[in-house]
C-alpha cells in the first residue's frame, strides 16, 4: 500500500482500517472522528524506523455498551491506571461488567491485571459529557492522565511535575464544536513491560446525531484479541497457565519508580 510517497507492506489490513482516523456507522450518515496521542516508541513503529520486532494490542470501548444480556448499558466509572507509566484503564458499567482499555489476558490467557499507585476513579454518567483528556508523554512513553467532564469534576494523576525522558509534554484530547466523546481506543504493550499504554485516543460523534443500536456491534469499536494472532489462538484453545502476569514479573511498577533515577 502506497500513502503520501512512501511504500509499505501491510500484513494485517483489518488493523490499518482499525487505525483510520474516522469510524463510518453502516445505515446512516453518521461518521466517528478519531483523535489520538502516540508515544515517541510507537511513533517510530508506525513510521517504520522503530523496532519492528514489537508488538501492540489494538483495542477500543464505547460509553455504552452491549452487557451479556444484550442490551446497552452506560459506563458509571473511569478507572484510570497510573503507576510510574499510564498502565491502561477499565471502564465499569451500570449492569456490573466491566472493559479494560488496554489487554484483556496475559500471555498465559489469564485476566490481566493492570498496575498503578497513582491510579484514581472518576463516576460517569449518560447526563455528563467528558469535556477532554489530558495525557503526559514523552519519547517513550505515556506517563499520566486526567480526566475533566463538563460539570468541572477531573480525576487522574498526570504527573505534570515529573517530566522525565526527551520531549515531554502534555497533549489535550478534546471533541469540536458540536462534537461529543463517545469513546476511547489505543494501542498497548503486549508481553513487554507492564503492557502499557502506548497510544490513547478519543472517538467523537456529532453532538445531536442519534446513535443506532449496530454501531455497538462494529468489530473495530470494541476490545476483543487486540488484533494479535497470538492471542486469537490463545482464546479459541481456552487455555490458561491460570498464573497471573504479576507472579513473573520481577519488579513492581513502584520499584521501577522509586529506582528509575
């Protein structure tokens, strides 16, 4: 595939459409916006000067949401997971269950379980927009996050006064005039590190368009084998090592923090 002079190989062309900047909602003149911020690491991947070798777990969640039953619920809370690096987040909704933003399983098919000291809730509700998204980066990675809705509540830790590492800065992720945010997606580490969260974005609608039911149902919005071969055989097997990701690792996310300078 050719895009502005440049020639690549696309091995997994349902992952490119996945990262293209708008959603189109089959059946009606609706079009999704997505608006994102990358780490310095998964820039150079995508650009094709980074290491090639690493690999990303693709994944997206909607404020609302299809629960077991069928129906859609509303996301009540915001957990943002924030350690010494944006570790993920996980989306609690009103019928109890719940989404990560960032893996669902560790490579033993476990739950995978996100780390953060610094972590903070936000309640959400169908009646309150989130206004916008702030997110700290640097070179290599994402390193915090707040949230502020537009009633003026914010939650999250950005650590704003620990500009560690080359290039850091703090990007604002917020929707147009006449846009609201729907949802959010990214990219996260997999088997690498704390499976952090590499890229983070925001999916926007047209502030009075009426949603349909089968947006919910689109493949490209929501967190399922984050377009990973691996993990889609990992699923279909059912099998699991049932150890958790945390029993292997050799250090806590505090630890890292505490030594990393």
């Amino acid at each position: 595939m050719s895009m502005n002079g440049k020639e690549r190989v696309v091995t997994n062309l349902w992952a490119l459409l996945g990262r293209l900047a708008f959603v189109k909602v089959p059946g009606v003149d609706v079009v999704l916006h997505k608006r994102s911020v990358k780490a310095g690491d998964i820039e150079a991947h995508d650009s094709g000067e980074g290491d090639q070798e690493l690999q990303y777990w693709e994944w997206a969640a909607m404020l609302k949401e299809r629960g077991a039953d069928g129906k859609l619920s509303h996301a009540t809370s915001f957990d943002m997971r924030v350690g010494c690096i944006l570790d993920g987040g996980v989306l609690h909704y009103n019928d109890g269950h719940k989404t990560h933003l960032g893996p669902r399983i560790n490579e033993h098919g476990d739950e995978h379980y996100f780390g953060g000291h610094a972590s903070e809730e936000i309640s959400l509700s169908p009646f309150v927009d989130i206004a916008k998204v702030e997110i700290h980066r640097n070179s290599n990675e994402l390193v915090g996050m707040r949230v502020t809705l537009a009633d003026g509540t914010v939650g999250g830790e950005l650590h704003e006064n620990d500009r560690y590492g080359q290039h850091a800065e703090i990007v604002t992720l917020k929707p147009d005039a006449g846009e609201r945010i729907v949802g959010l997606f990214g990219r996260s580490d997999w088997k690498r590190g704390f499976n952090g969260i590499q890229e983070f974005g925001i999916i926007t609608a047209p502030s009075a368009a009426v949603l349909p039911e089968s947006m919910y149902d689109l493949a490209e919005l929501k967190n399922t084998d984050g377009g990973l071969e691996e993990v889609q055989l990992l699923l279909q097997s059912g099998g699991s090592s049932r150890r958790s990701f945390r029993d292997h690792e050799d250090y806590s996310d505090e630890e890292w923090d505490q030594g990393r300078d």
